[in-house]
C-alpha cells in the first residue's frame, strides 16, 4: 500500500513542481507585474524592474502603443493592455522615483489624461485644464476667458456643485494667463459621480442670455474691487509698463468696457473655438486606479470631435521699453513699492537658477530683503515672484511699506539687485534657498492638489512630467549660475520701478474726485 501511494504521490509532487515554476518563470520571461489593482505592466528588463519599484534616478519613458488591444514596448516586449486602452490611444509609463504609477494616455478624442496613482489616500483630485486664457483674447474681447469659466462654472442651481460640497468635497475653477482650469476634490468613492458632473459642466454649455447678464454683474463687481485694490494696482502696473503691448499687460479680468459689451454669441464663438478635446488635458492624482479612471474619462467623451489644439502665438512685447519708472499718487495710507525686470519664461534654460535667485532675495525669513527691511521693523513682509510662462516671465520684488521709508526700501531693493550682479551667492545661502525649494515641493507632494498643480505646470509647459528632472536641475545650480544670470538679466536698464504712493494736497483732491466718478482708487 506504502509503495502504491509512493508511486501516485511523487508524479503529483512533480506536477505541481512544475506548474510552480511555469507560474513564476511566464512573468520573468514576458516581463510582466501583475499589481494589486488587477492591471498589468510593462516592465521587460531589470532595469524596467527598477524603474517601476521607484528605484530608478533617471527620467526614462517608456513609451507604449496599442495594436489590436495588445501593448507593444519599444523592445518588443509583449503584454496584455487593460480593456480601458482601446485600439487608437496612445500610452506612456513615467518612472519617477518613489511613484507606484505614473502615466499619461492620449485617448482617440485627442484629450490628454495624466493619472497619478496613490493607493494609500482616500481621496483624488481631477483637474480639466483648457489651453487659453487672457493672453489668447482679441483686446476688443478682454475679460472673454475669465466671464465663460463664470458662467460654466456657476455655483447656484448647479447639482455637481451641491453634491461635491455635500459630500466634504471641493470644486472650483480659475483663469490664467494662459490655462482656464475647472477642479474638484472628493473622496475616492465619489470620484464617477464627480467626474460626470465636471465633464457635463465644461462639455456641455448650459448658459444662455440671461445668465450672461446675471454672471458678468458679478465679474464686473470683481474688477471694480481690482481697482480699488493698491496690490493689484501696483502688480498689473509693473506688467503693463514692463511688457507694452501684450496681453500679458492687461489684468486677466479684462477691462470694464470690454466686459460691458461682450454678446452671448461672442461668448458661444469663443467656446467652440478653445473648448474641444484636442485643446483639453486632465490630470487626476489620488486614490484611484488608472483604468477606473480612464474608464469614467471615455465614456463623457465618447461622443466628442477631437477639434483642434490652440497652437496660436501671443504677440511678444519689444525688448526695449521707453520709461522705467512711474509714480501712482491715490488715496491710500501705505505706499507700495514694486519693482521687475523681464525674464524669457519656461523655454529659458535660466529658469531653475531665477528660481533660486528670487528665493535667495525675498523668500523665507533668511532671505535678504526679509532680513534688511523686516528685522529692521520696516516692513511686515516682502512679496517676491518669478513668474513663468512659454516665452516671457518676470522676476520681480514688492514690500506695502510707511511712506516715511519708502526711499530706505528702495535704496535696499536697489543695493540687493547689485550685489547678485557684482558676486555670486555664498554656497550656504544658495544650499538653504535649495532646501527651501526641494523640501516645499516634497511637502507639496503630500496632497493632491500639490501633485496635480506640478503636473499641470509640466504638461502645459512641455516640461517633464516626472520631478525627478526637477529636483536634479535644482541640485545642480551652482553660485556661478546664480551669478550669471543676475548679470544677464538684473540690470538697471531693464528695471521697471513702480511706486503707489498715497496723494498729497491737489493731487488728494483729484483722486478724490475720480474716485466719486469712477469708483476706483
């Protein structure tokens, strides 16, 4: 009988011996992960391997296509696509260090949709981003992008609206230079529901000529609040007076005249010629998996013609301007002093350094400008930017300051501009303006939202999405850099100055009366 059972057994041992080492020998010979979720994964080489468990330093894409529902990488390594990949998208695997998954899907419709997963939240975060803004707006139409995103996005009877809040989420929208962006915030189980009322909200306009009435009320009463704002005043002033003749030099809002006479019909024009797929992405980082995703994603754009990517050019203003400094005497306590230079945007290879620059000038409470005129008791804070869009950007510095010191701070701004021209930081301040840099975008990170923004920024810049790139740029940026770029770009030939001071005298009475006339300061 022992001998019997010794017979049947050893065969039955030898099988699943077998079976065993088939099982595992499958995925190491197609190159293949199967991850919690359920969905497969590229990953061919060792090297592929390191990339996808997050060791990977490098900024590798690995970039798919689909054929026939099957993913085909580069090197002919061969797996099974989800179903939510159909025959025409277009599918590339980000390696980031430390990311579970990252990636980006050109669906048919022409939408671009970067997915970030982050299975340990319980939330997600999903933004549409439309690719115009002020800078895209006939001057006549100034203020077209901020009023459509108003009146698509509208709080009152909007049951996408009610639900998200109702839920703990939150949704909201903005206008930029060069993005009108819509967004919402909910938990993970909420995200289908969510989506769908997001994608209704900008896909399918609801607004009519009543609602334009009712909505541009509304913008106007913001602009009119612009104009009474000394910040505002003081930020747009050093815009227009630095880039004459570009859109970037008007306010976003648009000005009041133009608001005023605004059609619905512009309006509708306007939408169908910027809101289409092929104009669009959307990023979404959270707790969510990538085919869920793609999955809510496809079916509100089933049935959307692609249209066609805004590839238009904004006018560039000249390089050199007339006057450089300007004086706005209203009726404020406090003055405010301002002052900017041009920067050539994100297609500069300077950027990162101006980055830091700026960082090194006025950000943090060891920033120079922070440690002259706050410490001093001057001032309660300094504002400090480096604004970067395509082609133009502007670094710039601002503190609202008691007219009695005015001359101090200006005297301050002044010297601090020359010493980055005549030498290079020392390595601490520039090591400290680093951490500052690395350790915002790590903490960023820790909420969707910080996720989502960079992506956004990346992908509307053509930038790498991955922030491994990022991180290792800003690493490299010596004290020489630093150095060069003060000198090419922190000269006083190409500053612009700009003062809000508080009107004295006749000039208090004339702003006065413009004030009553005009409702603005």
């Amino acid at each position: 009988m022992g001998k019997i059972r010794t017979k049947i057994l050893f065969p039955v041992l030898a099988f699943i011996i077998i079976v065993f080492f088939i099982t595992l020998a499958i995925p190491i010979l197609y190159g293949l992960r199967v991850e919690e979720s359920g969905s497969l994964y590229s990953t061919g080489t060792a090297k592929a391997n390191e990339v996808e468990a997050g060791r990977s330093t490098t900024a590798e894409i690995i970039e798919l296509s689909v054929e026939d529902g099957d993913l085909v990488r580069k090197d002919q390594l061969i797996t099974k696509l989800d179903s939510s990949i159909k025959s025409n998208d277009f599918q590339e695997v980000i390696a980031e260090e430390g990311s579970h998954c990252l990636s980006a899907v050109t669906l048919d419709s022409g939408v671009r949709v970067i997915i970030d997963e982050r299975p340990e939240r319980k939330t997600v975060y999903c933004q549409i981003s439309v690719r115009t803004g002020s800078v895209y707006e006939p001057e006549e139409w100034s203020g077209i992008a901020h009023l459509l995103e108003h009146l698509l996005f509208k709080e009152k009877d909007n049951p996408t609206y009610t639900r998200i809040i109702d839920s703990g989420g939150t949704i909201n929208a903005y206008t930029s230079y060069d993005i009108t962006a819509y967004h919402f915030e909910v938990l993970s189980s909420e995200f289908e529901t969510s989506w769908e009322g997001l994608a209704e909200m900008v896909l399918i306009p609801s607004f009519d000529e009543k609602d334009v009435g009712i909505e541009r009320a509304v913008v106007l009463k913001e602009v009119d609040m612009d104009k009474s704002d000394p910040t505002a005043i003081a930020y747009y002033s050093v815009f227009n007076k630095l880039l004459p003749g570009s859109p970037f030099g008007r306010p976003i809002l648009g000005f009041r005249k133009n608001v005023k006479k605004l059609t619905y019909q512009n309006i509708i024009d306007y939408y169908n010629r910027y809101y289409c797929p092929s104009n669009m992405y959307i990023v979404i980082a959270g707790g969510i998996d990538t085919a869920r995703a793609l999955k809510a994603v496809k079916k509100s754009l089933a049935d959307k013609a692609p249209g066609k990517r805004n590839i238009e050019s904004y006018a560039l203003p000249p390089e050199e301007v007339g006057k450089r400094f300007f004086r706005i005497k209203t009726l404020i306590h406090q003055s405010y002093l301002s002052m900017g230079i041009r920067t050539n945007g994100y297609k500069s290879d300077d950027n990162y350094a101006l980055d830091l620059l700026e960082s090194i000038m006025g950000s943090g409470k060891d920033s120079r400008l922070y440690r002259r005129l706050v410490k001093e008791g001057l001032t309660d804070s300094i504002i400090s930017l480096n604004v970067s869009l395509g082609e133009i950007g502007l670094i710039g510095f601002s503190v609202m300051i008691n007219p009695d010191h005015l001359e101090r701070a200006r005297t301050v701004f002044l010297e601090e501009i020359g010493r980055f021209r005549t030498e290079p930081p020392p390595n601490e301040e520039l090591q400290r303006a680093k951490n500052r840099m690395l350790g915002g975008q790590i903490f960023s990170f820790e909420y969707n939202r910080g996720i989502v923004d960079f992506r956004n920024e990346s992908e509307l810049y053509d930038l790498p999405l991955n922030r491994d790139e990022y991180k290792r740029s800003i690493k490299s940026i010596t004290p020489e850099d630093i150095h060069s770029v003060a000198k090419k770009y922190l000269s006083h030939d190409k500053l612009i100055e700009v003062q809000v001071v508080p009107a004295r005298g006749l000039g208090k009475l004339i702003a006065i009366f413009k004030y009553l006339l005009f409702k603005r300061i």
